[in-house]
C-alpha cells in the first residue's frame, strides 16, 4: 500500500469515529460584516421611520430563530 493510499484509509476511519462540526457559514460571515459597516447610526439617523420599523421587525424575529436554535444546541 502506498503512503496515500494509507492516509485516504486512515483518514476514512477517523471520519467514522469523528462528530462532524458545522462549519461556518460564508453566507452568514458576509451578512456580518455587512450588517457591522453598513447600518452606521448616521445610515439609521437618515433613514425614515416606515423603514426603521420594518428592519427593527425583521431583527427581532431573526434574533427569535437565532434563540431557537441556539437554545435547542
């Protein structure tokens, strides 16, 4: 057997044996670092109260998943 073919099968093995970990989301990274530079209190101040609302609702029913699913791990 050569020394690949031995790691492929010993990497195959400890795959057996291992939890995989959820690996992070890009998706979610990019809504990060979008959400921290993008929505400064100056953007906020500008922008009208309908649209303040709005983001404030979907904020809150985004931070109530995120409980959810933070309270079931």
């Amino acid at each position: 057997m050569t020394v690949p073919e031995t790691r492929d099968l010993i990497k195959g093995i400890k795959a057996g044996y291992l939890t995989p970990e959820p690996s992070e989301s890009k998706e979610i990274k990019a809504v990060l670092q979008k959400i921290s530079s993008g929505l400064s209190e100056t953007t906020l101040a500008n922008a009208s109260r309908e649209q303040l609302q709005s983001l404030q609702e979907i904020l809150a029913q985004k931070l109530d998943e995120i409980g959810q699913l933070i309270g079931s791990s």
